[in-house]
C-alpha cells in the first residue's frame, strides 16, 4: 500500500507541475529565428558541470543524455527527479540596454529498473524555448513606421527510454524514444506613422506546429582502474529526422484609415519542409568512488542543411565542448559539509543559427557562446536523496558587432532528486 500511495503522489505531482513547463524561459531576441534557443538535456550534477553527461554514469542520478546510464542504477531503488529554473538576462544593442527575469519548471523524470541489468526511465525535457518582444521606430526614406516583434512557444520532448547491461558493470547501450511536440509563433507588426504616405500597416504572422517522434542511442564502455576508480567512455547518436509539422504564414495588410481597418492582402502558406540533424556527441569520465569526478564532452551538430520553412540556407552546423567534475571531501564522515558534492565546469559552442544574410553576406552571421557553472549536491537525510542547487553564468557573444545583441544571462537551476529503494522486501519477525 505504502508503494501504491507514492506511486499515486508523485504522478499527481507530475500533472501539477506539467502546466508550467509551458512558460516561458527566455527573453532572448536570438529566438526569433530557427527553433528558438535549443535546451539543455543535463539535470542535477551534469548541469553544475558545465552541462556534461555523455560519459557520466551515477546509481543517483538520472542521465537522458546518454540513455546507456540508466542500468547503472541497482535493481531496488527508484529514482524521481525534477527540475526549476530562474533567469536573469541582459541585452545589449551598443544604444541601449534591457534586462529580464524568467523562470519555470525545466524538467520531469523517472527511472526504475525492471531486471538486474535492464533499466527504464521516462520524462519531460525541453528541446527549444521562443520567448522575445522587442520594437522600434523607424525611418526609411523620410517614411516613419513603428516595428515589434513578437515571438512565443517552444518544443518539448516526452521520452521513454531503456538501456541494458550487455557486460556487467563494463557494457551498456540505450536508446530514448521521444515524442517531439510544440507550438512556435512569431509576429512582425508595422504601423505607419502619419497619412498620406502611399504604405499601409502590416501583420506578419508565422507558426509552426509540431507533432513527430524522435530518437536517441547511447553506448558507454567503463574500464576499471582499481577497486574504487574506473573511467568511462560514453558515445551517443541521434539520427536525422525530417519533421512531421504544419506551418502558416500570414501576410495582412491594411490601410492607416478608419477604426476598423481594411485587409487588403492576405495570403497563407503552408506545408513547407522541416528537419533536425545527426547528432553526435563522446564523452569522458574518471570517477574515484564517492570522491572525485571528471568528465569532459565533444558534441557536434550537421545543421548546415537542414530545411526549415522549405529553406535550406537558415543554419550551420554546430559544436559544443563541455568539462567539468565533482569533489566530496569525506562521504563517510558525520559533519554535513564534507558529505556535500562541490562541483564546477566550463562549456565553449556556437549557434546554429545564420542572421542577417544578405547578398553582400550569404553564409550570414553568428554568434559563440560560453559558459561557467558552480554547484552544490546537498544530501537529505537519508543520504540517498539530493537537492543539487547550480549557478551558470553564459555570454551569447556575435560574430560580428554590426546589428548583434550582446546577450548575456545567469542562471539559478534547483532540482530534487529523490532516490529510494521501493522494491526491497522488508522481514516481519
């Protein structure tokens, strides 16, 4: 009964928090184009570690970076995690300055196994957020017009996944299973000033609406140093996907006179042509039993040619390193502070996206983008269960000054990850 009632607890928790991960998490004027800023799939640890995971492998955490990591897990414990996220940003254009605060819940998982050496785990993640709104006044050719922009929605990405240890202790592979969906809406509103200027006010709306199924597989190999160190190796793959999505694009046009208005054009596209790329991603890891760990990931992206909107031309190819690592100063000892997990990391990339291509500058610009995190993993009482507490700082720097933002952000991410052992049988004497 006891298994049934926390079986019951959680999924309702679950259902609570479902409605705010479809708030917003950004503010970035960058997600006007493409997907939107992609999201990060490291909870806990990883996520204080630069956003590292492809070569991690923990009984206490849950890793859907590399679905290879679930059948580390022992064959009595059930693992539930989730995650919230606060967000200061600030933006700037060389005149003027913003700053923004966001904030929702980032993530929901599970993991438990079903055999000695099989594992499943299921959960809600992030894969894109859209979130930006911005205008200005405008003058072209002694013509005043007021422009904003508008932008709202996101993907997310509901998966299942197993993995199985082909060689215990040494070999696992996995694979996650997704349902990809999400809705993406951008608005471009222009607003004559004056009359008697010959233009009309403009409406541009464009949506994206996505419903398709994704996959992820995983292998990591551990090799053993001692009876208490071993380092991993850890290889993911995602393969190419075209899109299953239905896309509008509105054009309307009206006359400056009149409360009402007058639409003069209106034209609808749809049925265009969407896709994400191979993913490939290796990662590295040393861990020194309850003491030390290093880790270090390489990820790399072919976006370059992929279609978004029927065009090819929109992306590039992107690339992602990461490293980072845990220290406990004495797992074993009473006092509080030598059993908390004090982690770090770094992480280097760039986006995938192309902005203001023009005839002059075809390939467009972009921008890189780095990062450094600090955190804690503070054990509960039973010393099973953590709440891992991580602070990241991130600078979106352009390519190019010209007409780029300066973006920069810090992050503050809480998750619980609690750990218990729902399958052991108990005796009664």
């Amino acid at each position: 009964m006891l298994k049934i009632n926390k079986v019951l607890i959680t999924s309702v928790l679950i259902f609570m928090l479902l409605p705010l991960m479809a708030q917003n998490n950004t503010n970035s004027p960058y997600t006007r184009f493409g997907y939107g800023d992609l999201g990060e799939r490291s909870f806990g640890a990883g996520r204080a570690m630069g956003g590292v995971g492809y070569g991690l492998r923990s009984p206490k955490q849950i890793n859907p970076m590399n679905p290879a990591s679930y059948s580390c897990m022992d064959s009595l414990t059930f693992l539930f995690d989730f995650g919230v996220a606060g967000q200061l940003s600030w933006f700037d254009d060389g005149n003027a300055r913003q700053n923004d605060i966001n904030g929702n819940v980032e993530y929901i998982a599970m993991q438990f196994p079903i055999h000695r050496r099989i594992a499943l785990s299921f959960g809600l993640l992030p894969y894109s957020y859209v979130g930006y709104k911005f205008g200005a006044l405008r003058n072209d050719e002694g013509v005043t017009f007021t422009e904003t922009y508008n932008g709202s929605g996101g993907l997310s990405d509901f998966y299942g996944g197993v993995s199985i240890d082909i060689w215990k202790k040494r070999l696992a592979v996995g694979a996650n299973f997704g349902f990809l969906f999400g809705n993406i809406k951008h608005e471009q509103v222009v607003i004559m000033s004056g009359e008697g200027t010959g233009a009309y006010n403009t409406n541009r709306n464009q949506e994206l609406r996505v419903r398709d199924l994704k996959m992820d597989f995983g292998l990591q190999y551990t090799h053993p140093l001692s009876k208490t160190e071993s380092v991993t190796l850890g290889l993911v793959f995602s393969p190419k996907k075209s899109l299953h999505a239905k896309s509008y694009q509105l054009t309307q046009s009206y006359t400056s006179s009149g409360s009402d208005g007058e639409v003069l054009q209106s034209d609808t596209i749809s049925g265009k042509a969407f896709a994400l790329p191979n993913s490939y991603g290796v990662g590295l890891s040393y861990v020194k039993q309850n003491k030390l760990t290093l880790a270090a990931d390489f990820s790399y992206e072919d976006w370059g040619k992929m279609p978004y909107f029927g065009e090819k031309d929109n992306f590039k190819n992107r690339y992602r390193v990461a490293v980072g690592g845990e220290y406990i100063p004495d797992y074993m000892r009473k006092s509080y502070f030598s059993r908390i997990r004090y982690r770090a990391g770094v992480h280097y990339g760039n986006s995938y996206l192309r902005m203001n291509r023009t005839d002059a500058n075809p390939s467009g610009d972009g921008y890189n983008e780095i990062g450094a995190s600090l955190g804690l993993g503070l054990p509960l009482i039973d010393n099973r269960s953590l709440i891992n507490i991580s602070f990241e700082y991130v600078k979106k720097k352009p390519e190019v000054k010209m007409n780029m933002i300066d973006e920069q952000y810090f992050r503050f991410t809480v998750n619980y990850t609690f750990n218990e052992a729902w399958f052991m049988k108990f005796k009664v004497d």
